[in-house]
C-alpha cells in the first residue's frame, strides 16, 4: 500500500505566510466538506457485524454530505493463483473480491477501493480486473482504523491526517497489541467507542485517549415484530465467532436439553450465512434467542431480537451492559454455561404458559430500544464529525506561526 | 337438539365450552369450575349432566355459582394453613340434561349443541381436568390468526396424582416428526398415539361437514368403538385434510391415574390397568385392547361407522 500527501501550491513567498496560508487553505477545505473520510475496513465477505457498523457509519456520513471511501487490503488468494499460473504457464496472482452483498442498503453507493500499486490491474477471483490507486491522503483528511488493526495505525503514523480509531470490540484491543504499546504510540488519541464498556475500559488500559460515543440504532424497517401466533417455539441462536465459542454455545443447548427432558421439543435455529433479511426473518419467527456473545463490544443480537419481539436468553458481555436489566431479558454473568442452561428452561416455561405474551414485555423491550433509535444514530455521527472538524481546525490554528 | 334459550352468549357465540358431569367430585369440581371463572375472556359454558338426580344438579349449581379453591400454605410460624380462595366471577352457563353415557355420545351432543347453536367452535373439559387462566383468549387470538385451520390443541401438562409426567400434544412441534412444524399428519399420528381430544378446540362447522349426518344429528366419534375412539377419530379428521395445530402454551393441565374402582367410559380417560380390571369393573382383555387399537388404525378410511364389534376368539380344545 502507497499513501502521499499532495502540496498544496501558494503563490507567497514569505515562509511563514506560506505556511499559515497553507493552514488556511486546509481549514477552509475542512470547513467546506472538501476533504476526505477513509474507512479502512478489513475485506471479510461472510456477514459480520462489525464490518456493517462501520459501513453503516460510512454511509450516513456520506449521505450527509460527507466524502468517504472505504480502503481495503486486497487478500491473496492462493488456490486460484496457484491455478491459473498452472493454467497460464507463468505466474499470477489472484486476490479475493472484497464484495459485501450481504450488507445490501449499506454499500449503495459507497465507493470501495482496493489498495495496491499505482495503476496495476488486481485481478480477483471473480474474474474481474480493477485498477489499483495508491491512495493520496491530504492534511485535511480523516483516516478510520478499527481497533485491531495496530499495522495500520503505525502505517499512517507519517501521514499528516486526522488520525481515528473506530473501537468496537475491546476484546482484541490488548490482544492485537505488543505489551507496553499503546495506540498513543503512534500518535492516535481519538477514538470512536461504540458502548459505554469500551469506553469504561479504554479509559482504565490507555487513560488519556479522546474518546467519543457513537450510538447505534437498530433497523426497525428489517427487525419487526410477528404475531405471537406466527411465531415458533424455537430457540434461535448464533454459534460464535470462534471455535471455542461454538463449543460452549452447543454445551449450554445439551446442558439445557439435560436439564429440561420435557423441552426436548424445543428447536434451536442456527442463524449463519444468512442476508440481513433472512437473518431479521429467521430471529423474528423464532420465540427465544440464545446469546452467547462473551467479547462483544456492545451487541446489536438481543436490540435485533428485542425488536422482533423475540426474547433474550444470555450471557452478559462488557459491551451490553448499558442496555441489559433485569426486565428485559434473562441474563447469566459471561461464560456461565449452567446458569445459561437453567435461564433458558425458565424462559421457554414463562413462554409456554404466556407469561412473556404480556404488554410489559414489549414494552420494556420498547424503552430499551428508545435508546437506539436511527435518529438518535445519524445526530450522534454527525455531531460527532462535526466535533472532529473543529478539534482539526483547532489543532492547525494552533500550527499556525 | 334443542336451542339453549337460557344461555345468552357472552362471547358473540365464538366458543362454547362443554362440561361433561356424571359423578359429583366436589374438589375437583370446585377446581375444575375455578379455572373456567378466572378465565380472562368469556366463557358460554355447558353442563352437561347425566345420571345426577335433581338434588345433585342442585349442589352442581351452587358449585359453578360460587367455585373454591384451597391453597395449602406454610404461615409465618412454619404451620401448614389452608386457605379458600373463592373465585370473583361469575360463570355464565345452563345445564342439561344428557343420556349420554360413554365419551363418545357426549362429544358428538356436544358438536350438535355447538352446532345448533351456531357457536364457531366448541372444547370439552373434564370436570377432574383444569384449564389454564388465559388458555380460551389466547386460542381464541391464535384463531383470529390462523383462520385456515380447523382444531386448535392446546399443550398439556399430563399429572399422574399431582405429579408433572411431562407434556402432551407437542409432538407436532419436535424436529423432523411432522411435515410442518406444529401441525399433526396422518404419518406422525399413526407412528404416535399423540393428541389429546380433551381442551382441543374445534372449529364446529369443520367438524360437522366432515360428520356421518343420520337423520339431522352428526356423528363425528364413531360411537361403536370402545376405546381408541379419539385416536380414529383424529386420523380420520387429518385424512379429510383437517388441519390441526398445536399452539404452544400450556392451555390445559390432564389428570390422569385416578385410583378409580371401576373404569368411567363417561370419560376420555382411558386407564393404564385398564386390561387388569375385571369385566365388572368395566375391564377388557388385553386382546380387545389390541382389537380397538388396531381397528383405529385401519377403520379411519372409512367415514361411517360400520359398528364393528369384538369377537373373543375361542380356543378350540
């Protein structure tokens, strides 16, 4: 990956003028929206929820007027390089298409670049061909990095842009880091945290950092409630992004099926490889939703499933802690596969005599998701943005001499 | 069968619940009657009385007028106390009287009477069985929803003398059992014995159209068959393309293994020992127990009641 920073011509020839004019000339970019957001976003095709969060923000921005790309590491794809030099008799190298359908609404629109040598053509293993741009990044621009990602922060450590880094899990912050480094290391203090939890831990393993809180909201046109007489009694339920996660995700069904003998009835609903309408579908349909995301950074599953009027049986994450009480799902503390189980039976027993049929029910779920609201979402980046415009031209005004 | 002139519908004639009484069992009675009063949508209900003389059809009235329940609790002290709870509601309902003496001939009295009066479905509890408090406004809602299907199970709670044994009519919801999950076909019923005839709701007009009509009265149970008479009933019933789906709450709480002396054909509870009772008590060999259950199996192509009868077989010396 190239990156240059374009000069900006001035016809003064005092040094320190030119220099402040410089200044004013970037001020007045960033005033005018005349600048750029890059979103660096790891290209993972299978459906992920991360990846449509930051997309997602992308998008709003750019619906508001905003200038944004979203810059990518083509992944080299090994079997069909192998294939086609066998096929070709000279060496080729094949890159995945970073193409995330799944995200549907999202990516209308958002121009998606993949990241290589100046003018070479990538060839993906779709069969097409696209040229790749080293991309030029100006004083004026914004570049987003997710949390784990620290080679890409060290790369922009050089680039003279406003630096962000988009937090959205804490789990993989530490782990993607040497120990003693710090994301400060590289000269990066603003951070974009997507719950109170990141924030709380954030502020105890890296005090100092300028962190400001992004709110999601929940897609209330996809995630819509069914009729209780249209619904099953099925337990949906995602296996986890690890492993091991599945593992324990499939020990607290089989503990539960142990426990409970007369809910062997029951059916639990895999939800993966799914589109997002599927997805919303297949959780409303279902009555109960198990959840057993123990790292995640904030949780959209139980607001989805709230929304759907479909409820929460799970474990609780750092992340969630701001929107779980004691009304508005059965929580187990994280990682605790017994109280789980046992939480899931006494679920499924106030479903099937009509407890979780109530108005309150709904209700609670209702002024939990206020919180979460499109509205409040798009207020929140944009406000958000707006504060880091200001905080940039601060920080050029204070470059000025 | 006549009008029920002194039943004014409380529910715009949506359901009729049928209360079959021949024996006066007080406490079962008085829980029995509680469930249906603290119901949270009204209820027309029929009492349907028969071999009760008129002084036992009186202490029956004052039963439904004013049903009991007693809760056996612990006090402060750790003393066990027992504390009747009278049920707030009244209960709106008529009683008549019915020649009726097996199950059978008072689930078909029950279909006509529902049908005469042109209630759009009908259930049958039975006065040792209970109801759950929401079960007839939630299977009614579920009605309002799925109007395509015809008879509505709820899920039981199966007691053997207060003890939970487990649940009843889910087997429509287990994976891979049925081809649409939560309704019942005739191959997951002829693999299984699974649906329970008591608490289900029935979409009146379904059943008669599908009813041996003699002489203006509707037969819906062939009432020749001795025992298994539901379960042909129910593979009929699924042969004729009824559908009929479980809804999955708990609507109904069954209780069966009652120490009888004898075995009560005026119920649709069929016991265990049934092939160890002696003739007298009401008891069959274990031959015509096979007979009935293999008859249910075959006779549900046929839509009249050819009366088959059990022939003993007699051993040649």
């Amino acid at each position: 990956m190239q990156e240059t920073t374009q000069q900006i011509e001035t016809p003064v020839s005092n040094p320190v003028e030119e220099h402040n004019m410089i200044i004013d000339l970037i001020i007045e970019k960033i005033n005018s929206n005349d600048f750029k957001i890059y979103f660096y976003c790891p290209p993972m095709n299978t459906p992920s929820g991360g990846i449509g969060v930051l997309f997602k923000q992308a998008k709003i921005l750019s619906n508001n007027g905003y200038n944004v790309e979203i810059i990518y590491e083509p992944r080299h794809d090994a079997k069909a390089s192998f294939q086609e030099s066998q096929k070709k008799g000279k060496k080729i190298e094949i890159y995945e298409k970073f193409n995330p359908t799944w995200l549907e609404k999202e990516i209308e629109g958002l121009p998606i670049r993949p990241l290589g040598a100046d003018n070479n053509d990538i060839l993906f293993n779709d069969g097409s061909k696209e040229k790749a741009a080293s991309i030029s990044i100006n004083a004026q621009d914004f570049v987003i990095i997710p949390e784990g990602f620290p080679n890409m922060m060290q790369h922009f450590v050089k680039i003279p842009c406003k630096k962000i880094i988009f937090a959205q899990s804490w789990y993989y912050i530490l782990n993607a880091l040497q120990v003693g480094q710090n994301w400060k290391s590289w000269g990066i203090e603003d951070v974009i945290s997507i719950s109170d939890g990141i924030t709380q831990y954030l502020n105890i393993i890296m005090p100092g950092l300028k962190i400001k809180n992004y709110s999601q909201s929940i897609d209330r046109e996809i995630f819509k409630p069914k009729s209780i007489a249209k619904k099953y009694p099925k337990i949906a339920f995602m296996p986890g992004r690890t492993q091991d996660a599945a593992i324990k995700t499939y020990n607290v069904i089989k503990t539960f099926y142990s426990f409970y003998p007369q809910f062997r009835w029951i059916r639990f609903d895999k939800l993966e490889g799914l589109s997002k309408k599927e997805f919303a579908e297949r959780l409303s349909e279902s009555a109960l939703v198990l959840y057993t995301d123990e790292i995640a950074g904030f949780g959209t599953l139980p607001l989805e499933a709230m929304a759907c009027n479909t409820h929460v049986v799970g474990w609780n994450p750092l992340g969630g802690k701001e929107y779980m009480n004691s009304q508005n799902g059965f929580w187990a503390h994280n990682g605790d596969i017994f109280l789980l189980a046992e939480l899931l039976g006494i679920a499924v027993e106030k479903y099937i005599i009509g407890e979780l049929d109530l108005p309150m029910v709904t209700e609670e779920y209702e002024k939990t998701l206020e919180r979460y609201t499109k509205e409040k979402e798009i207020d929140s980046i944009i406000k958000i943005y707006n504060e880091y415009k200001n905080e940039r031209i601060e920080e050029l005004n204070k470059l000025k001499q | 069968m006549k009008e029920l002139k002194n039943l004014t519908s409380l529910n715009n004639k949506e359901l009729l619940l049928v209360l079959p009484v021949n024996n006066l069992e007080d406490v079962l009675l008085n829980e029995c009657l509680y469930s249906i009063a603290e119901q949270t949508k009204a209820v027309d209900l029929l009492v349907l009385v028969n071999n009760l003389s008129d002084q036992e059809i009186e202490t029956l009235k004052n039963i439904i007028e004013a049903p009991k329940i007693t809760l056996t609790q612990k006090d402060d002290k750790g003393e066990i106390t027992h504390n009747e709870i009278n049920s707030k509601n009244d209960i709106n309902y008529t009683i008549e009287k019915s020649n009726s003496e097996t199950f059978q001939k008072i689930f078909n009295e029950a279909m006509n009477y529902a049908n005469q009066n042109q209630y759009k479905f009908f259930s049958i509890v039975e006065y040792d069985d209970v109801l759950t408090k929401d079960w007839i406004n939630k299977s009614m809602f579920f009605a309002s929803e799925r109007e395509d299907i015809d008879v509505f199970l709820p899920l039981i709670k199966e007691m053997s003398n207060g003890v939970f044994l487990g649940y009843f009519n889910e087997a429509s919801w287990v994976d891979g059992y049925s081809e649409e999950a939560g309704f019942f076909d005739t191959p997951l019923l002829l693999r299984f014995n699974c649906m329970n005839i008591t608490g289900s709701i029935f979409k009146t007009q379904s059943l008669i159209n599908k009813s041996e009509n003699k002489n203006g009265y509707y037969y819906a149970i062939k009432e020749s068959i001795k025992i298994n008479y539901a379960y042909e009933f129910f593979l009929r019933m699924l042969y004729e393309y009824l559908k009929m789906y479980t809804i999955p709450r708990v609507g109904y709480e069954h209780r069966i293994d009652r120490p009888q002396p004898k075995v009560n054909y005026f119920s649709s509870k069929i016991p265990r020992d049934i092939t160890i009772k002696t003739p007298e008590q009401g008891g069959i060999t274990n031959e015509e127990y096979s007979f009935w259950l293999a008859l249910a199996k075959k006779e549900y192509f046929y839509d009249t009641d050819r009366n088959l009868k059990f022939e003993p077989v007699v051993a040649k010396v």
